[in-house]
C-alpha cells in the first residue's frame, strides 16, 4: 500500500518537500535517529503481522501511520489511521494545509489495496 503510490502523488510530495526545504522541515522521513527500515517513505515503527506502524518526529509536528488487517473468515479488512500531535503555529499551518491531500492519497492507497 506505501511502496506502490499513484505518480500523482509522487508529484504532490516533490512539490511538497519543494516547498518545505526553506522552513528546515524532513523532506522524506529519513534522518539519522530514523529506523533503517523504511515502507515507501516513512520510517518502520514497529511492524507485526496485522500492524505496521511507520512515521517521525519533527520540529513542527510527530506523525504516525497505523494501517491495520482484521481478517474475519477468508475476508481481511484494512485500515489506515493517522496520529499528528502538533507542536507550533507551524505544524498547525502546516497540518491544514495538507489535510485535504491526505485524505485523498490515503483514500487512493486503501483502494489499491481492494483491488
């Protein structure tokens, strides 16, 4: 679901990590204290066979991905939920901003999966 994103979105990430590179914020979720392992590009968290949870920290806001599997019978159901804890005006700005983005890639993501 994260390796394989629309190139719509890849271009709405370029233009975002365009955009965000001048107000010091990660471009890609890598840095230093990051996890080796990364799912697209978002750092693993933890990873167990019905969750994976993947994201950062950053100065303006801590984000984490949740995408769950319940299997009921031979059908499994997915589901994506996102955490953000801002920190400053910036994360908040930054959050709305992006909402609207976000909701239509993870939308986009989930569908993929039903497929």
């Amino acid at each position: 679901m994260l390796a394989r994103q629309p190139r719509w979105a890849e271009a709405l990430l370029a233009l975002r990590n365009i955009l965000v590179t001048p107000f010091g914020l990660k471009t890609s979720g890598a840095s230093p204290t990051a996890p080796r392992e990364m799912i697209g590009i978002f750092p693993i968290v933890s990873e167990q066979p019905d969750r994976l949870v993947a994201g950062f920290n950053d100065r303006h806001l801590d984000f984490r991905l949740v995408v769950d599997i319940a299997t009921s019978g031979a059908t499994q159901n997915v589901t994506a939920t996102t955490l953000v804890l801002t920190h400053n005006w910036l994360g908040r700005t930054y959050l709305a901003t992006i909402m609207p983005f976000h909701r239509l890639i993870v939308r986009t993501l989930l569908r993929q999966v039903a497929v």
